[in-house]
C-alpha cells in the first residue's frame, strides 16, 4: 500500500491522531479539521522536513526501545509491525488505529504497544513528568482498538535523549473517548454536516482550503442572530488595537533606554535587543533588531 492509499483508508475512520483533536486536545488539528478531512479530503499538512526525519529515525529508536525493554520488560520478547496496517475496532468498524509496533513476549504474544515520537530540544519542558496529553490519548485510542492494557511511549528528544513512558489502558476514559469519537463521526461525518466551527488555527486553515474562491453570490443573515456577533467583533477589534498602542508604547520606552546596548537585566529579567540579519532569498537582504523578553539565565 503506498502513501495515497493508506491516507485514503486513513479517511473512512477516526484515526489514533484524530482522537485528540476530537476532544480538543491537539496543537495540530481541531474537529472541524478532522471533519473536513473525513468527508472532503482536505489534507492540512504536507509532509514537512521533521516528519520526514521522524520517519527515518523510528526504526532507530525502536531498537534502542528493544535495548530499554530488555532490562525493564520482564519476559519482554521484541517488537513487530510496521505501523501501515489498519485495525478496526470489533464495535465501531469507523474507529481505527495503526500502533507502530507490537511488543511481545518471548512466545510471540502480543502485551502491548509501542508508540514512537522525536521531539525538538525546546520541547522537552512537555515531557517533563509524562508525555503530552495529544499522545496519551493517542495511546488510549489505540489501547482501545486493539484490546491490549499496556503501552509505551518511547521518544527521542532533541536528537540525543531517549526516553521511555509507560502508558496503562484506562477504561473510565476510554469509555468518554469512544463516546465522543461516536458521536463526532455519527453527527458530523455520516450527515456531512460541519461541526462548531473555532478559534483553531487548523480550523481557519480548512477554511481557506475548502473556500479558496469567491463565487459573486450573495447570502443573507439573520440580523438577530449576526447584528451582535458583528458589533462585538468590532469591540474585540477597538480592544485589540488599543492593547497594541500599549505594547507599542512600553516596547519604545524599553528601546530607548536601551540604546545601542545588547542586554538590559531587571530583577530576574533579561531583555535583549540584538542585531539580526535576514538572508535574501525571495525579498531583498535586510538587517533589523529582534526585542525578547524573558527569564535571566
């Protein structure tokens, strides 16, 4: 099965990577997202270069998983799969999961689940004391459709820490889960009917896709329902310009004490004011100062 077949299959159910945003969990997509790509084929995210690198480093990672498993895994046996096949759950034949590998005991049973993830250096605060709630319930999903109770989540966290999680089968919330999933694919999908739309930035970018162009037509709304929303709209934009002239304000005030100084420390804060240079590519080279503040190291 290539690439474009398995997105296609991918389609006909709720993916472990769908359950998050389901549930309005995930930094990537939002149920309107999902929606849009259920029924319209609408893909937001083309492979990007840390995807790719993710992929090429899963099997890496697996076997340094192997390494960990074997020292901490009683009667621990390998991995198998290769996370391209499609399981189905026996109940609701619209809830899938593709787990990217098995772990087996030393007769070759199946015990569990292996998840693999790499993550940026600048993300490791989110892994701190577990792995990040979207891939818990990534976890719970896939616990789900395959029945089995056990599960890790390994991770290779900028490029030079490994780390493991253990993740156990949590029946009270998969229980919530499937019933939102359920409910989200029975209303929504099965209609064709679009859910609430949000303030996710997935949410607009489906927009943007499944409207790119303007017809000439013209609608109608119902002023009782609209009037409103369009005049606090326009008080969120008078609040928002007024709260920009402050920041503007305070921002001038600190690059006028500054002056021509790289560094400004207050308390426990240090501010930086330095000089960068953007290379020319499609726009004209140009050098400019970049204002940060944050924590004094």
């Amino acid at each position: 099965m290539n690439k474009t077949e398995w997105h296609e299959q991918r389609r006909t159910c709720i993916g472990a990577s769908d359950a998050a945003a389901i549930l309005g969990e995930s930094p990537w997509h939002s149920p309107y997202s999902i929606w849009a790509n259920k029924v319209h084929g609408i893909d937001l995210f083309a492979e990007t270069e840390r995807m790719k690198w993710g992929t090429v480093l899963e099997p890496i990672i697996a076997e340094e998983f192997t390494v960990w498993a074997e020292n901490n895994i009683p009667n621990y046996g390998g991995i198998s799969g290769d996370g391209k096949t499609l399981y189905r759950s026996r109940a609701y034949d619209f809830i899938g999961a593709s787990p990217d590998r098995f772990v087996c005991d030393s007769d070759g049973n199946n015990i569990g689940l292996l998840e693999i993830k790499t993550t940026d250096g600048r993300n490791s605060a989110d892994w701190k004391d577990a792995p990040p709630l979207q891939y818990q319930i990534q976890v719970q999903h896939q616990l789900y459709v395959t029945g089995l109770t056990d599960a890790w989540i390994a991770v290779l966290i900028g490029g030079n820490r490994f780390q493991v999680y253990p993740v156990y089968r949590n029946d009270r919330f998969i229980e919530v889960l499937v019933r939102r999933e359920r409910d989200f694919w029975q209303s929504y999908v099965e209609t064709k009917t679009p859910p609430p739309t949000d303030g996710h930035g997935a949410t607009s970018a489906a927009l943007a896709l499944l409207h790119p162009n303007d017809t000439g037509g013209e609608i109608e709304l119902e002023p009782d329902e609209w009037l409103p929303k369009l005049d606090r709209l326009e008080r969120i934009k008078t609040a928002k310009k007024r709260l920009d002239d402050q920041e503007r304000v305070i921002h001038n005030e600190i690059k006028a004490v500054i002056g021509s100084s790289t560094f400004a420390h207050v308390g426990d804060m240090t501010i930086s004011f330095k000089t960068q240079t953007r290379a020319a590519h499609e726009v004209k080279e140009s050098t400019f100062r970049v204002l940060r503040i944050g924590k004094r190291k």
